[in-house]
C-alpha cells in the first residue's frame, strides 16, 4: 500500500534488489469514467523518482487483473 511504499525503498536497498515491480490499479487513477485522481498520479511519480534516486528500477504494470466497474 501506500502508507510505508517509501520506507520500503530503504528495506528494498537493504536487500540488494535493483528493481522492483509493482502494479498500479487503474481505478486508482480514474476511479469514475473522465475523472482522474491527481493525488494517485502524483504519488506514482514520487514513488517512482524516489526509486530511481535509490538505484531501483521502476517496473510498473499497468494491467493486474483489475477493470473499472464503469
């Protein structure tokens, strides 16, 4: 989740990982049809810049098994 997604860089470093994979809920994004939550899109981009000063490598999949209801 989002709460410790940051303090979990320092354990990913901590265990040598140079990537991660994680998966972004496009209902999170959108959560109604047109209407974009701005708070989720910049979280990812803070996460993912925040890896990548880390020397993590973002693998993002944007499809996991879940579709917006709308």
């Amino acid at each position: 989740g989002w709460a410790r997604a940051f303090e979990d860089i320092e354990l990913l470093k901590q265990m040598g990982c140079n990537a991660q994979r994680f998966s972004i809920e496009w209902t999170d994004i959108e959560p109604r049809r047109g209407i974009f939550n701005e708070d989720a899109l910049v979280f990812y981009e803070r996460y993912c810049e925040a890896l990548i000063d880390n020397n993590i490598t973002p693998m993002v999949t944007l499809h996991h098994f879940v579709h917006p209801v709308w």
